[in-house]
C-alpha cells in the first residue's frame, strides 16, 4: 500500500472509507490535507504534553507547512525530537506525526494552486488551534464556556476544513463556478456540524483527557437541537454540490458523513456518549447511498 494511504487508513475510520470515494488526483490532495491537520490535531490533543509544548509544536508546525518543499535540518531535528517525546499515547498517530516530512514533501509535489490551497487552510487552523490552547491552564486543560465559545473552536477545528475542501472543489471541477456562492455560504457549516456531532460523541474521553468542549451550563437537548440544525445546513451544501453538477464521487464524499452523523447523533441522544454507530450499519447507510446515486436520486433527504 502507498505509505500515505497507509497513514490515512491507520488514522482514519471515516475519511478511510470516503476519501477513495473521489477521483485523482483530487484523492490525493485530500489525503495530504487530511494527514497534515490529523498531525496539527495530535498536537492540540497531545494529552501528554503541558501548554506550552503544544503551542509551540504547532505554530512550528504552521511554519513548515508554508516551506514545505525547504525543510531544514533544524526541521527534520524538530520532528524527531517530537516522536522521540510524542504527544499521545495512539501510536498510529505519533507514527504520523513521525512522518511529517513524508506529508509535507508530498504538499510541495501539488500543482501550485492546489499546494497555495491547502497549505493556506492547514496554518489557519494550525494557527487557531494555537490560540485554543493558550487558553487553556498549565497542563493543557481546555473548558470552553458558553456556546460561542463552542462555534468558535467548531470553526477553527472543523469549519475551515469545509472550506479547504470547497476550495479544492472549485479548483478541480471549474463546471462547479455556478455553484460557488451556495457552496461558500454552506462551507463551514458543513465541517461544523460533522465536528459538534464529534464533540458529543467524545465527550467521556475529552474529559478524561482534560478537554470539556460543552459548556456545562448549557441543556443537553438545546446542543442536540443545535446539532440537528448544522447537519441540515450541511444536507443543504451536498444540494448545493449536487444541483451544480459536482462529479458523483465528490457528492459521496460528502454526503456519507452527512449521513453517518445523523445516525451517530441518534445513538449518542440514545445511548450517551461514547456509543458507536454499529461497522455493519455504517456500511449499509454506505451501500445504500451508492444505490442511491446510481439511480440519481437525492444523496441525502430531508429529516
């Protein structure tokens, strides 16, 4: 298997399932986004590194990004200083985080539009995740304390991610420009509800970990209720996708973890957090979105 293949499947349950959904090369940009804020998250996340570490890990990190084809010494120092000290317990992802400069080597192969793209989103949310962790105390402890504080970091974690991906989109498939306006408006909103379905999910395991994304005063069926109301905004961006003639694998490559969160949400509102849509129900809502397609029918209905 290709290496970076290898690290998606490694690190990934869900983009390992959707981003073979789309065609080259636009597959492998996304494989090289994906991996990159994968190894941005492992620091945000790095349960066992202070504050400071983290911060500093990925603003050098944002750094690398930008001259990724010039890595220097002093860089590839860096890199294995941080997989010597990891900052997690998974190996899967201090194996990723190890191969770094593998990813960013393959960023610099990009066309100069593609690589212009991703680069400019992977050190936005680089960059915005430095900031969530400076707030957070001395051994990286993050509580964020009301809901806007909630669409911030879905933003910065998430919703910039909608837009590299809509950036990508434009780019590869110019027959999209039609589109472009309802694509934009929905971006965000898109990676925002995948993400705040995420949060819900894990919540046992960030609070053992020091992270508490929702604010404790707020009702748990007010953030349910909010989650439904991004996953339709999301509904209305793979629409968009589809209205303007987006090619069959990228519409899929959207709407299944549309559809994957929906069920998510009614187990975790069911069950708490911590339960998991069965393997054999996630692969049939994926068998029967393909037959769906095939007959041109809408992607995802309406709830």
């Amino acid at each position: 298997m290709e290496p970076l293949a290898r690290l998606l499947e490694k690190t990934s349950r869900t983009f390992a399932l959707t981003i073979p959904l789309l065609d080259e090369p636009l597959r492998g940009r996304v494989v090289v986004a994906y991996l990159l804020l994968r190894i941005a998250d492992t620091f945000e996340d790095g349960e066992r590194w202070p504050r400071a570490r983290r911060q500093r890990a990925l603003l050098d990190f944002a750094e690398m990004t930008l001259r990724a084809g010039d890595l220097t010494d002093e860089d590839r120092a860096r890199v294995a200083w941080w997989a010597a000290d990891p900052p997690s317990r998974e190996p899967d992802y201090v194996e990723l985080v190890g191969e770094s400069p593998r990813v960013l080597v393959a960023l610099a192969a990009m066309p100069p539009v593609a690589r212009s793209i991703v680069s400019l989103h992977v050190v936005r949310t680089a960059d915005g995740m430095a900031r969530v962790v400076a707030v957070g105390d001395d051994a990286g402890r993050v509580a964020l304390a009301n809901i806007g504080e909630l669409r911030a970091y879905c933003y910065i974690v998430a919703g910039i991610v909608g837009e590299l991906l809509t950036a990508l989109f434009l780019a590869e498939h110019p027959a999209l420009e039609p589109a472009r306006a309802g694509l934009e408006r929905e971006a965000a909103a898109f990676g925002e509800a995948l993400q705040l379905v995420n949060i819900l999910k894990d919540q046992r395991d960030d609070a053992r970990d020091g992270r508490s994304y929702l604010p404790w005063d707020v009702d748990r069926t007010a953030l349910f209720a909010l989650a439904r109301e991004d996953l339709a905004r999301a509904r209305d961006y793979v629409v968009a996708l589809e209205s303007g003639g987006a090619p069959r694998g990228v519409v899929a490559f959207c709407a299944l973890p549309v559809l994957l969160a929906r069920e998510a949400l009614v187990t975790v509102e069911r069950a708490g957090p911590g339960a998991k849509v069965p393997r054999e129900r996630v692969f049939a809502v994926a068998e029967a979105l393909r037959e769906r397609l095939l007959r041109g029918a809408a992607a995802v209905d309406a709830e």
